[in-house]
C-alpha cells in the first residue's frame, strides 16, 4: 500500500485530492507542510511505499518541468532558506539605497547592499543605516579586482587627464582638474561584514581569495559571484561559492567578466541552461528580468532565483537623477551600449555624447578604478549643469519598463507575478 501527494506551492493545506489510496483519508496536514516549507519546488509527487508493515520507502516522481527545481531545491538553494522569495534586488552602487534594500528585506525578498569601491567606514555606516529599517536578512555585495598597475597605467592616465580638461574647458565648466588615485581592496571588508553578522556576501569583477572565501565560510556566511560564462561559473564553484549569478548580456551597470580574454556577450536565455548544466549549485539569471513572461523564462531555463536591477532604477527611493529617470521612460531596446569610457571597465549604460567622444578618440583607456576616477569631476559637474552627454546612465535592455512607484510596491508586484508562475505549475 503507498501513499502519493503533490505539493503545491504557497498552500496551507494538502488538497482535497491528495489522499492515501485505498484508504479515502487525507495524509496529515504536519508532513505535508512540513514537506512543502522544506523543499518547495512545482511538479514533484512524493510517493511512499509500504511493502510491509514497518517497511517503507519514499521516492519523489517530478515532472519534466520540474527536473531543475529538484536540483536548485534538493542541493539546497540558500536564496530560499532564508527568504520567502527567490527575487533579488540588484547591488547597483549608485542607485540603491537602504530603504531600497530594507523594502525588499520586509517583503520576503533579498536586497543587496552594494558596497564595491567603497571605504570600510562609508560601509560601516550603510549597513548600519539598513539595519535600522529592518531586521530582516540583506546581503552586501563588493567588487572583487585587484589593484590595478599605476605604473603601467601611467601614459594612457595622463592622455586621459588631459582629453577630459579639454571637455571641461570647452564647457566652462573647469579650467583644471587633478588626478587623485585611491583603491579600496575588498580584504578590507571581510572583518566588517563577519562582525556586521552580515549573512549573504555576493561579489563581482572575480573571485576573492581562498584565505577570504575560507574566513567567510567558516562564519557561516552564504556567497555568491558573478559570471558571465560558463567557465567563469565552473570557476566561482569551484572556489567554494554556494550560487552564481548568470549575469546575461541584456543586463544594466558593470558587467561580473573576470577571466581574460574577449568578453563574453552571451544573452540570458542561452546563459542560464550551460551553466545550470555545468554546475551543481544553484544559479540565479539576471539580465532583463522584468516581467512574468522574462522570469517564467529565467525558472523555466533552470535559474533557482532571479536578480533583478534596471526594474528597480526608477524607485521612488533610488539615488536617480531626474534626468536618468527621464531617460529610461524614452529608452528603446537599442539606447544602451556596452562601453569602458566612464570606469574602464565594460559596462551597459544609455548611450550618450562622452562614450560617443572616447570611441572616436581612439586614445587608450586606463584600467579599473583610474578611469573611474578621473572621470569623476567631469560627472559631478555634468550633474550640476544638467548635462545628460557627460554622465553615465547604466541600464539594462529592458529599462523603459522600470516603473515610478515605491519599492515595496515593485517588489510585491514581482512576487505577485513569482506566485502566479508557481501556482501554474
């Protein structure tokens, strides 16, 4: 005699049809609870059976929909264990703020702090200002470079500098600006995130070291990096990292790329399938997610969670400008770009007069963080004189569908559209 139930996603209680053959009675609402709240996945039937009394066994029959959420579910995805949802807001320095990731905390999903680039005491203080707003689980997110070579740097810095005087004097704006080099390195943050007790570390631009993975995880920290193919993805796993982000080519900001060579430009929709087919962690798509027809996509190809960032950038509490804003409402699928003019690294932004200008220049472009740096002045007063040509914009292919409302109403309807899916199911 055997007993066999679905478990259904987001329900209290068995359905009525869930009963033990033979027998017209329901199995007990604890197991099947119990069952659901431990290994939520859609289209899995657990079925036991009793040869003999006092003998049983337990097999789980899936659906072939449900393959890949029994590998994201079952190797336990760390998204799930310590949220209610799967939805991740991205770490967009420059955009999200705390009240952004504590609006997302509280509804049952998991904000990123981003702290890439950033001092520990600017961290300190941003970690401390969301706990403030919740007491909810958040994760931080660093930039995982190393320094760059100033030496080797030191030409191509100077040509920079002064092609950037030049717009500025032509503008009015300044008639000299300086060259201050500073670099942040993530081991610098690692003794604040274990005594912040912070619980989800993600990171991007490469793998931290193995002294700085091994210390983390010893303080039971969950990790998480970033790739954009899938020998960076086989990499991160074998580095020790618990998921990976699949950051498609669709998507806004920085893009995760660390290993040498051409840059891999591979959309979300073949990402997500490779690298959920070579590793065994959990994966999380991100890359012009915004809607239930992209995140159906993204579960469907075998993501575990989503990261979703550029739906985000038009919150009510995001750091965006008016201007960025109105940008996004007039962006089409082609306004953005990839570009390495604003930070030296490659990233997707609104196209614009700068990237335009460095293209044509030809000049040589400084690595990671310099360009970042010396490009500052010249943003800031774009800023201040509303000058849209001289600023980056990062945003994703599907940007114009950022809505202008409150977080916690964004990340509530996203979690409306993650029900329906799995309700589907």
């Amino acid at each position: 005699m055997g007993q066999r139930y679905y478990l259904p996603p987001e329900k209290n209680e068995p359905p009525e049809t869930n009963i033990y053959p033979g027998t017209g009675a329901k199995p007990k609402a604890s197991e099947a609870t119990e069952w659901k709240n431990t290994h939520r996945f859609p289209g899995a039937f657990i079925v036991e059976i009793r040869p003999a009394a006092g003998i049983s066994f337990l097999f789980i029959i899936l659906k072939r929909k449900a393959v890949r959420s029994f590998k994201t579910y079952f190797f336990m995805n760390p998204v799930i264990s310590y949220t209610q949802y799967p939805i991740i807001l991205a770490p967009m320095l420059g955009v999200v703020t705390p009240e952004m990731v504590a609006a997302v905390a509280e509804a049952g999903g998991l904000g990123s702090l981003p702290l890439g680039g950033l001092s520990v005491e600017a961290s300190r203080k941003l970690i401390r200002k969301t706990r403030q707003l919740t007491s909810k689980t958040f994760a931080v997110n660093f930039f995982a470079n190393t320094a760059p070579d100033v030496e080797k740097n030191k030409e191509a810095t100077g040509q920079m500098l002064l092609f950037i005087q030049n717009i500025l004097k032509k503008k009015n704006w300044a008639e000299n600006t300086g060259f201050c080099y500073q670099f942040y390195p993530y081991q610098d943050l690692i003794d604040l995130i274990i005594e912040e007790d912070i619980r989800f570390v993600s990171f991007t631009f490469g793998v931290p070291d193995d002294e700085c993975i091994q210390k983390l995880k010893s303080n039971g920290i969950i990790l998480t990096g970033t790739a954009t193919s899938v020998s960076e993805a086989v990499m991160l796993e074998k580095s020790g990292v618990d998921t990976v982000v699949a950051q498609g080519i669709e998507a806004g900001g920085h893009r995760g790329t660390f290993l040498p060579g051409a840059l891999p430009q591979t959309g979300l929709f073949a990402l997500v399938p490779q690298i959920a087919d070579a590793v065994k962690i959990p994966v999380i798509a991100s890359g012009g997610i915004c809607d239930q027809r992209t995140m159906q996509a993204a579960f469907n190809l075998g993501a575990g969670a989503v990261q979703i960032g550029s739906y985000f950038i038009n919150a009510e509490e995001s750091l965006a400008t008016d201007v960025y804003r109105n940008l996004l409402k007039r962006a089409t699928d082609t306004a953005t770009q990839l570009t390495r003019s604003y930070t030296g690294r490659w990233a997707r932004g609104i196209r614009n007069n700068f990237m335009e200008l460095i293209e044509n220049s030809q000049l040589p472009i400084p690595d990671y963080p310099i360009q970042n740096l010396l490009t500052t002045k010249m943003r800031e007063l774009a800023k201040q004189h509303g000058d849209a040509g001289f600023m980056n914009f990062w945003a994703g292919q599907n940007a114009r569908y950022a809505p202008a409302k409150p977080t916690e109403a964004i990340i509530n309807e996203l979690i409306v559209i993650y029900k329906t899916i799995h309700a589907a199911e």
